[in-house]
C-alpha cells in the first residue's frame, strides 16, 4: 500500500502544469536522450557483432583453418606432408598451394593481383569455388570485382605477368602467358574479389619458377571439430617436427580482430556517453521538481511521511523516466536492427550513395545480429545511470524540513 502511494505521487509529479512546463520539457528530454542512447547502442552492437560473425565466416570460407610454411624457403617435400597430416582424424583435406604476386594485362588496362594455384582437383575444397573448375591447363578464375577492373568474362583471355625473369638474347624478361577466364567467383570480401585470381598447380609452378615444389599447405578441419584453431596448428606443428611454420586463421588475421575489438569497446563507450547526458537531465529536472515541490514535500512531512518515503517518491520519479526511456530505446534499437539492411537501402535510395561501401568495409552487406546478452547489459547500465542520476535529487528532497518548505512557499 504504501509503495503504491509513493509511486503515485511520483507519477504524478512528473505530469505537466502550466507552471511546471520546462520541468516537464525538461523530462521529455531526459527520456528521449535515455531512449536514443540505448537504441544507438543496441543498433551497433548488433552491427558489430553481425560484422564479426559475417567476416569470420567469409575469411574461413576462403582460408583454410591452418596453413603450413617452410621458414625460408618453398616446400618441395610436401607430398609426405601431405600423407602425414592427412591421417589425422580431424583433418578434412590439406591442399598444396602456390601464392604469388603477378601482374594481369588486358588490352590497356593493368592491375596487380595475387595468384593462388591449386590442383585442379582441390577447387571443391574451397566454399567460395563451388560450382567452378580449371577444365585446361591455361584456365583461370578470376574474383568478381578483378574482373570487372580487368574488363573481362568468362570466355576472354588475358595476360599474366610473373615476377621470376628469363635470360633472352635482349636480356631479362619477363614470364608472359595468356590465359583463359573459365570463370568468376564472388567470395562477399571485396578486398579478396578484387585481388585474387586462381589457376592450375602445374602453371603456376612454371610460371613463378619452382618446379614440384609448393611455397604453402592450406589444412581444412571437419565442420564438427571444436578445437580451438590455435590448438591445432600447435598440434601440427609438433606432428612435423617443428621445422615448418604453422599458422591458423585466426593469428593470421589478428590485427584485423584486435581492430574489431577495439572499435566495438571505443564505440560502446562513446555512445554510454548519450545515456549519460540523459542522466544529467534527470538529475536537474528532478532538482527542479524538488524547488518546486517544497511545499508539497512538507505537506506530506507533516501528514507523518518518513524522510526516506519522501526520497522513494523522487527516486520513483526518475526511475520512471529511466525505464519508460529503457524499454522505448530497446523496442527502437531492436526494430532499427532487425530491419538494418531495408534501413540502409532507403538511406542510400534517398542520399543517392553508397552507405556501407564494399570497398571500405570489406563485406558487400550490412550484417546486423543481435546478442541477448548485449541487451541486457545496455539495459542494466541505462537502468544504473539512471538510478545513480535519481540519488541526489531524492535525498536533497528527504533532507527538506516542513518549515522550510512552507517558508521558501
């Protein structure tokens, strides 16, 4: 009984009159900024978590799960390292691989690319290769976005450039071959799309001048092993006696995590930021209301309310303001993150550019997944800055006495 009578007079005290206007505006404003604090913070969670998850699994689907090395030079026994590592049972396959830099000319366009080359069997291996084949020994898959720079199709043929020379009667020169486009593969990373080609394991091996020999070993795991990547790369390297360089995906790519990590823990903090200037609203409307309530306040004083029933009315007054802009601010950041990519597209229809360019963010979509757990923290934290921003206001308004409230009246 008595928390509901405290909580109705809070309730009612935050309702407008002609008088108390700007304490109303004031608290308009309060739960607005709490509102849009919490939906900002919903909304990039959600993208930075649906960008982690959408990379991730773009960078496996390209890389494998562990790539062995030799420490200076190619690897030219790797058929025996390939019938050891092979016999492992968490071992799917391991693709003996051929990465090198080259040059693509086409008419009067040139660009540089990275070249990988596979046996044409091993195509199958690779998610981003499905559907596609190296049928002849001049074949070559080219990313969507290279090709489109290159100007070609399947069915055109272009020119590789090697960065291994030959001795001529004129001098050094270069190793030129033509090449035939048998397809294209989008693999929804821009940066590798626009940077990667593929050919056969025997062109590649004569074109960059290391005849039965390999300069990597891409290792695959089965799709239900659990182990941490980094586990085993170790694993493999104590399998090969330690004397080649064994890396999994996740420490080659970990700058780009760290980045990740960081800019998801920057922005989380920057946009707390909004929440708290809520807070502040909170703390000077409910400053004001006291000012303005002082006559109520020993009203009630003198009817025999507690001094602490006097701070659980102003306590319930912001915290109404704290939870209705909560709950608004979670309904809104949801709704914005369930339907980000329709969002985008109408921004982008409307501002006629591209807001989440490929080229910049790596991936063609703006992915967006929503974690429980991250929503219920951003509302434990509005809810506890909006506590903390009610304390002073509600004990300034406890420690009043009746005959100063009818005195300042």
């Amino acid at each position: 009984m008595k928390f509901k009578l405290e909580l109705g007079i809070g309730l009612r005290y935050l309702q407008s009159k002609k008088k108390e206007a700007f304490i109303s505006i004031t608290s308009l404003l309060s739960l607005l900024g709490i509102m849009l604090g919490v939906a900002a913070l919903i909304v990039v969670m959600s993208v930075m978590n649906g960008y982690k998850v959408e990379l991730t699994k773009k960078l496996k689907g390209f890389n494998s799960d562990v790539v062995i090395r030799d420490f200076e030079s190619t690897i030219a026994d790797y058929q025996t390292i390939l019938d050891k590592i092979t016999k492992e049972k968490i071992i799917a396959s391991a693709v003996p691989v051929i990465s090198e830099q080259s040059l693509l000319l086409n008419e009067e366009r040139a660009t540089g690319a990275f070249i990988k080359a596979i046996r044409p069997e091993d195509v199958k291996v690779y998610p981003f290769l499905q559907g596609q084949k190296l049928s002849y020994p001049n074949s070559v898959i080219l990313g969507q976005r290279l090709a489109r720079m290159l100007g070609v199709s399947p069915g055109d043929t272009i020119k590789f450039v090697s960065t291994h020379f030959d001795s001529t009667i004129i001098g050094m020169m270069p190793r030129m071959k033509d090449f035939y486009v048998e397809g294209v593969f989008n693999s929804g990373l821009s940066e590798y799309d626009s940077s990667y080609a593929i050919m056969p394991m025997a062109a590649g091996q004569k074109m960059f001048g290391i005849p039965d020999a390999v300069n990597g070993i891409e290792v695959f795991l089965l799709p239900d092993v659990k182990l941490d990547p980094d586990k085993v790369a170790r694993r493999i390297s104590n399998l090969l006696d330690n004397k080649y360089q064994v890396l999994d995906w996740k420490r080659m790519n970990q700058t780009l995590f760290d980045a990740l990590k960081t800019e998801r823990a920057v922005m989380f903090i920057i946009l707390t930021f909004i929440i708290i200037v809520a807070a502040f609203n909170i703390i000077s409307s409910l400053t004001m209301l006291v000012t303005n309530k002082s006559r109520e306040i020993a009203i009630l004083r003198t009817m025999g309310f507690s001094r602490g029933g006097i701070m659980r009315i102003f306590l319930y007054s912001g915290m109404i303001l704290g939870i209705l802009g909560t709950l608004l601010g979670v309904l809104m950041g949801l709704a914005f993150a369930y339907n980000i990519v329709d969002i985008k597209n109408f921004l982008s229809s409307i501002t006629g550019t591209n807001l989440f360019d490929p080229l910049i963010y790596y991936l063609d979509i703006l992915p967006s997944k929503t974690d429980k757990y991250d929503v219920f923290r951003v509302i434990g934290l509005s809810l506890a800055i909006s506590f903390f921003a009610t304390l002073y206001p509600s004990y300034k308004a406890s420690r009043m006495s009746p005959v100063e409230g009818l005195k300042n009246d």
